[in-house]
C-alpha cells in the first residue's frame, strides 16, 4: 500500500489519469489490511480505513471521522498508547519535516507492534497532505525475539563442554582475552592452572572408555566444587583429560593454594586406578604461570608457560604442582 500511495502521489501523471488511480486506491485502503489514514495539509482526516480503527481501538464505522482532527482523534483513544504525547510529538515532527519514513517501530499498550510508514503527499509541486501507514508486525518481532534466543542458547551451548558441563577450550580462550586486557589495563596478576589426569590412557585402557568418561566428570565435578566460593574463576575442561583454571587478581601464593587443594580433593576422592604407576587412585598433575600482563609479554605465553610447568610436573613424579619459573623453567618443589 505504501508503495503504490507513493507511486499515485509522487508520478507524474495526467490529471484524468491521477483521479482513476486515486479512486482505485481508495477502495483498495478500504480493503487494506494494514491500518491506513489520510490527511490534508491541515491535519484533518482525508481517508481513513476499519483496520486503522482496529488498531488504535477506535470505534467504527471510519468515514465518521473524515473531517476530524487527526490529534483529536488519537487524544480521545490515547488509552492504546504507552506515551501519547510522545506519541503525538513524533508525528508533529514528521510532518514538520515532510520526509518519508519506513518501518518505524511504535508498541502499543496491549503489547502488539507496529510499524508505521509516512510520505508527504505532493501533486505535482503542490504539497496537498500526509499518507500513514501501520502493519502488524507483533509475530514478525516474536518470531525475530526467538530466534535470538535460540542462536544465543545454541552460543552458549557451543560454549561448553558436552561431556563434563564445564566451559570448553573455545570459552576459555575468549575469556582469557578478557581477562588479560583487564590486568594489564590495572596492572593485575592473573594466574592460570593446568590440570592433567595422571596415566589417564592407561586408565582407559584398564576400564574402557565409558568409565574414562566418568572418571572426566567425576574430576570434573571435584575442580568445580573446590572452586565454587571463588566467583571469579573461570573453570574449563582443555581438551582431552587436560582442566584449566583462569583466576583473575590472584598471585602465585593463591594459585598455589587453590592448585593444592584441589588435588588434594581429587586424591581424597579415591577413585580407584589400578594402572596407576603414582598411585592406586585417580591424582592429578598441575602446572601453574602467574604473570602481571604487559606490551611485552604475549598473551599466550600464560598458557604455554603453564602447559611447561606441567611438563615438569608430571616429569618429577606426577600427583604434585609445578609453578613456571623464568630464572628456573619450571619449579616443582610445591
């Protein structure tokens, strides 16, 4: 409708020809089904159709209100209207300015969304009065607002690690992003853990993979419930037996002690490991980097760094801590 208004109204066509396509476009407003209302350049309803009266509640039939006042007659059915004078002061200003808008969004006070187009109608040079325009685009909008929904859900599962119901490798990755802009920004320290299960191949090849899957989430479970009264951290299952931990704001003597007491949980948890060349139930190793970040240093260093003293951890024994030194590599003295 709003097309074809805009085509009779801005051609240039023939006077016999405008007032056949005007008149065809009457009827055609009747028979709209989207809400349409004409004014003259005075503001007084031209043409108004049922569907307009429909939207705004206005009782029918419409052609009662030819002649009337356009803001008289949204003033007396304000009640539809969340802000009326809002409401009313938007259109003022798009009259005043006399440009065409499309796909305004205005809610109503039942919940239903409309959008509103506007033209100014000219004749040739000659302005002669305001074409608007509502189309009921509430489903429209739902069904835009559950897609949303559904793409940030599928987000936020591609997220998470399916297994064990941690973060994965790919959340840890953009958080550590984060994270480290922010302590280099206040000159923070962040520390990060690397968990690694020790002799886990020979753990599977003992029990099968269906009990190495639980043995994860049961270790798993062990590193969320140590960590849950430190809000701050940021848990994550690595890739394969490998759980790392990010701890923002935290030194090395506090990333030492989380790291401990966790493998001190996982240890006491006495899941039996037969294969075990350490100890006859499921431990783990656990290197750890602490770094206040800079322009100097790069971002991955925190993680590779990590990964080395964990190397070193598992190289010295396994079942222990090991904390990544520049002067000494890696020290696994903890």
């Amino acid at each position: 409708m709003y097309l074809v208004g805009r085509y009779i109204y801005v051609s240039r066509v023939t006077t016999s020809q405008h007032k056949k396509l005007s008149k065809m476009f009457s009827v055609m407003i009747q028979n709209a089904k989207t809400g349409t209302m004409i004014e003259t350049p005075e503001r007084e309803v031209a043409v108004i159709n049922q569907t307009f009266c429909d939207m705004f509640d206005i009782p029918g039939p419409p052609n009662q209100y030819v002649g009337l006042k356009s803001n008289q007659l949204f003033l007396s059915h304000a009640p539809m209207l969340k802000d009326p004078a809002r409401f009313l002061k938007t259109v003022e200003s798009t009259v005043y300015s006399k440009e065409s808008i499309v796909d305004e969004e205005i809610t109503f006070i039942n919940g239903k969304i409309y959008a509103r187009d506007y033209i100014p109608i000219y004749e040739g040079h000659v302005y002669i009065g305001h074409y608007w325009e509502y189309r009921d685009i509430t489903e429209k909008k739902k069904a835009e607002c559950d897609l949303r929904k559904a793409n940030k859900k599928l987000e936020m599962l591609s997220m998470k690690d399916g297994l064990t119901g941690l973060n994965n490798r790919r959340s840890l990755d953009k958080q550590l992003e984060i994270e480290w802009e922010y302590a280099q920004k206040e000159k923070e320290p962040l520390s990060f853990l690397l968990f690694d299960i020790d002799y886990f191949k020979a753990y599977n090849d003992t029990y099968g993979h269906i009990q190495g899957d639980e043995c994860l989430k049961e270790v798993a479970a062990n590193i969320a419930k140590s960590v849950v009264f430190d809000e701050s951290a940021f848990v994550a299952r690595y890739g394969g037996e490998e759980f790392g931990i990010l701890l923002p704001r935290a030194n090395q003597y506090e990333a030492i002690k989380m790291a401990e007491a966790i493998r001190q949980q996982v240890e006491q948890r006495g899941i039996i490991h037969q294969a075990s060349d350490v100890f006859k139930c499921v431990t783990i190793s656990v290197g750890i980097m602490t770094v206040v970040p800079s322009e100097s240093i790069q971002l991955i260093s925190i993680v590779h760094q990590a990964d080395q003293a964990l190397y070193e951890a598992k190289r010295t024994g396994r079942n222990r801590i090991s904390v990544y030194s520049h002067d000494k590599e890696a020290d696994s003295n903890v």
